[in-house]
C-alpha cells in the first residue's frame, strides 16, 4: 500500500543546521565574556532560545548579571546572527539522499509536506532550492497553538 503523504522533518533530516546555531551562541557567549565550545553546545539542542541562554550564562557564572531585557536582546542578537548564517545554505547543505528521495516520491504521486519549529523553515527551503518540492510546509509561524 502507498501512502498518500510523506511528512519530513527539517534540521537532521534535509539539512543540519546545528553547526549555524553553535557558530551564533558562540558568538554571543563571546560578547559577554564567557566561552562555550562543540562539547558544551550539547547540552543546548532541543533547549528554547531563553533556555539555552540561561545555560550559556550559568556556566559563565554570570547567572544574574543582565536584566530580563538584556537578556531577551542578547536572545534576538543570536537570533538575527543565526538567521544571517542562513544565507550560507545552499542546494549543496541538502543532506545524502534527501533529493533522490523527494524525487522518488514525486514520481509516485506521493505528496510531500514538512513539520517543523523553525520559523525559518520556509527561508531555510528556499536556500537548499527545495521550496518547489513541497506541497505542503507547517512551520512554527503558521501554528497558533503547538
């Protein structure tokens, strides 16, 4: 039996875009005096934005040395370095066989959609020139309740 759709993931299943992350929090963990590396960056996958940032400031010991307002702006200086990081993505940041296998499913008539949180999904699609592949992309913009 054939299914009607296939619904993929985005970062670690079309592209990884862990390393842009890293490269951002490194970034801004350098601004405020702290160093984080590879191995410390583990303990922030699957971590929101403000807790990863948390993170970062507890193991700087800086835990209480900005306000809720600084933080939410070191918070968006990631953001906005991460979201420049973007513009590196290339068809060639496609993962082994993902373009194979979306053509693959086009052929059989398989419809092809993405679920992601990323409120970069369709940006980051753009940039790996895969937007036309999709018929469908539930990103974290388009959800009003998760």
């Amino acid at each position: 039996m054939q299914p009607d759709a296939v619904i993929f993931d985005l970062d670690g299943v079309i592209t990884d875009t862990a390393h842009l992350h890293f490269v951002a929090w490194r970034e801004v963990a350098a601004q405020t005096g702290i160093a984080i590396d590879e191995q410390f960056n583990q303990q922030l996958k699957g971590i929101s934005r403000m807790g990863s940032l948390e993170r970062i400031l507890a193991w700087g010991g800086k835990s209480g040395a900005f306000s809720e307002a600084e933080k939410a702006a070191l918070a968006a200086r990631k953001n906005a370095l991460y979201v420049e990081s973007l513009r590196t993505l290339t068809p060639q940041s496609v993962l082994p066989g993902i373009a194979s296998l979306l053509a693959s499913l086009r052929e059989r008539g398989i419809r092809i959609g993405l679920a992601s949180v990323s409120l970069n999904a369709p940006a980051i699609l753009q940039a790996l020139g895969l937007a036309g592949e999709f018929d469908f992309c539930a990103d974290a913009a388009r959800l009003t309740h998760s």
